[in-house]
C-alpha cells in the first residue's frame, strides 16, 4: 500500500506519518516521505517548502575551550572584535575577553571586587552591571577599565540586575532588576550605558530576564506565574502586562528567554521539560516538546535558552544519553533537534555568542567552554519515537514506522 493509498491528500509537508511499511523511495531526492531516523540529508535534495516548513541547523563542529575564570553568570556578548564574558568575583577577574573564542583573558570590568550580572554590547560600547553597590560602567574597549555610569535617581544602585537586552532599532539598552527602595523595575540609556533613567513597569513584579524581539522588550518575572511584560519602547507607561497561558521557569544567573531579534521569542516552561514559544513578539504563546533523542528517553530538564545568529539553544541540565549532546538547536522555535555526532557529549552550552562565523559558548560556574561552527548543507530528520510509547504515553505502534512527508 502506498502514501496515497494510506493518507490520501490528508497530510501536509513536514507532518509526521506512521505507517506498516516502507513509504520512502529510492532516493532523498525524489522521495515523498523519508523515515524518521536522526539521518543528516543534503539540504539540497529537499524542496523549498519542505525547508521553510521543516527548518533545523546544520551539523555542528565544536573545539572545547576554557575560560579563564569560572562565570557566575551565563552572559556573554561580542562586538566586531571581542567576545566579552562573565567573569569571577574578585580584582581583576570581573570579565573575560576574547578574539576569537580560544583563548581568554581576565579582565578588570569595572574595577571591584564584585562579580558580574550581566553584560550587553550597545551601538558603540559594552555595558556591565556588577552584583554590587553601584551603576552599570560602559567601555568600547573591555579590555581596559569600565567607566561608570551618571547617577540617577528612581534606581538604587545596589539593585541587583537580572538581566540586560539591546534594542539596535531604538539604541536602547534595558536594564531590569530586583530593584529595591524604588517604585521602579527598569532602566534604560539612549548612549550606551553613560546616562540612565529609571522606568516604572506594567505591575510591581521582580523582574527576572527579558529580550528584545526587534520590536518589544519582553520581561519575565517570579511574581505572576505565567505573565510577561512587553514595551515597543521600555519606557514608563508604555508596558503592558501579557499571559501567556503557560507557567514558565526563572532564573537570575541563567537566561530562561530568548529571541532571535525577528519576531520569534522561546521561554523554558516550568517543568523545564517543553519550550514555550511565540512568533508575534511575545504576544501569543504556544508550547512545544523536545524530541527523543535516537530512540531514548527525553531530557530531563531545560536549564537554559540563549539566540545567536538566528539559531536558539536549548541547554539540558544532563545527558540525554551517554552517546548525544547536551543541547538542542532550532530555527524558529517550533523544530528542536541535537546538532550532530560531533559534539562533546560532556558540554553544556549555556549561553552563546557568534562573531565572524565562530560560535563561542561559555557554561556557568564552570570553566568549560567551546567554539564551534554550523554546516549549511545538511538538515538533519528527526528521531522516531518509538522506544518512549510505554513510558510516556506516546510512540510508534508495534509493527509501524515513521516517516516525514518532505514533498
């Protein structure tokens, strides 16, 4: 029996079918259906809708690296020539340097003794914000001292800081915090970090992570399960309060929301075992699971997500198995997949950067770090479910087989 024969006109490309026997053809490129077996295939023996449907990164090849310091933080940012890292409590150790991902150097941030937040890279300038009693400090070069900010009012400097997202349309840098003695949950700067205003946010919540979409600031936090803040500006009077319909996970020392700057945006839900995810700027939400990897057990838990060049990072807290990665790839947000074979099974990237065609992932509170670079010219299929049926509920039934329709 044939596709045809089985589905009739019913199924759609990139949806998944199960069936008793073999619908794959004789080869990728004239197939209509291929099995679903974690097999990476050239891109270019599928057709354009498959892939813009059906959108996944291409195979990674990654370097371990270390750090010079031990990140208390996942935050790392880059400009045209540094990638610029949380570093470690103590004198000179605050942030980390690097031109190329390999080789780190510790450096002096804003001259204490304080670990660092969070750091962020404007039009012009890097902006760090510290643990400690004081201001965000800016710095073109962050291999030399940081300058700190003017003071403001509304914002006590001791506040700690979450999280900090850039805005190139706006030049805005954001700034949200446990703000404390203040009616105040953000701040902002219009020139890189030197001059700052503090911004009263839809409800009185800690704030926890936020991101920018490319055309709203969106803003996490621990007091309202399951709503967001969003702003088209990140000023005063201009947010609004968003549920999302699903309770979500939070963190102050790992990014738990992501986007890629284009409209698409990823939260880790609370079981840490789905995704959450909007393609309207954060408007709508919807949640998606993270497949089986090669015919084992999903992952435990999402610890991390993170956005570079495009693609989005999902990191685990283990294993998935002793012979796969600790990390998921997509797209878009909708199609999650390990990125390949090649990958340190022991790495847990939980926040990336990328520069001039090299990725570089920093862990926290760990020196472990890597560089890597994705290949262009395949996409991987995805796993079959077939070994989870028992176990969760869902699978393959006995005796069938799964297969993506591609054409």
């Amino acid at each position: 029996m044939n596709a045809s024969e089985l589905f009739g006109e019913a199924t759609k490309v990139g949806q998944v079918v199960q069936a008793p026997g073999n619908l794959e053809g004789a080869t990728v490129a004239t197939s209509q259906y291929l099995r679903c077996d974690g097999r990476w295939v050239l891109r270019a023996d599928l057709t354009a809708n498959f892939l813009s449907k059906y959108t996944t990164p291409g195979n990674i090849t990654m370097t371990a690296r270390t750090l010079a310091a031990a990140p208390a933080t996942a935050s790392i940012a880059k400009n045209a020539t540094y990638f610029a890292a949380a570093g470690v409590a103590g004198a000179g150790t605050q942030i980390q340097t690097s031109t190329d991902g390999i080789t780190y150097t510790s450096r002096a941030g804003d001259g204490t003794a304080n670990g660092l937040a969070a750091v962020v890279y404007g039009t012009a300038k890097f902006v760090i914000k510290s643990v400690g009693n004081n201001y965000p400090y800016h710095q073109a070069d962050p291999t030399v001292a940081f300058t700190q900010a003017a003071t403001f009012t509304g914002v006590d400097a001791s506040s700690a800081c979450n999280c900090l997202a850039y805005s190139a349309s706006l030049g805005r840098i954001l700034w949200v915090g446990n703000f404390t003695a203040s009616t105040s949950y953000a701040a902002t700067t219009n020139d890189d970090g030197a001059n700052w205003s503090a911004q009263t946010v839809a409800s009185a919540a800690t704030k926890q992570q936020c991101c920018w979409t490319g055309s709203n600031f969106l803003v996490t936090n621990t007091d309202v399960p399951g709503m967001i803040q969003s702003s088209a500006t990140g000023l005063t009077g201009a947010w609004s309060d968003i549920q999302t319909g699903f309770a979500y996970a939070t963190s102050t020392t790992l990014p738990t929301i992501a986007s890629d700057g284009a409209n698409n945006a990823v939260m880790i839900a609370a079981d840490g075992c789905s995704l959450l995810v909007s393609h309207d700027h954060g408007a709508t939400w919807g949640r998606r699971l993270l497949p089986t990897a090669h015919g084992n057990a999903a992952p435990s838990k999402v610890v991390s997500v993170s956005c570079a060049n495009g693609i989005f990072f999902a990191a685990m807290d283990a294993a998935i198995t002793t012979s796969s990665t600790n990390v998921f790839m997509s797209s878009n947000g909708d199609v999650w997949l390990p990125p390949g074979p090649a990958v340190s099974t022991s790495f847990i990237g939980h926040a990336v950067a990328y520069k001039a065609g090299v990725y570089a992932a920093i862990r926290s509170a760990n020196t472990s770090a890597a560089t890597f670079t994705i290949g262009t010219t395949h996409v991987r299929l995805p796993d079959s479910q077939r070994s989870t049926a028992s176990a969760a509920g869902f699978g393959v039934n006995s005796g069938f087989q799964e297969f993506i329709r591609v054409r």
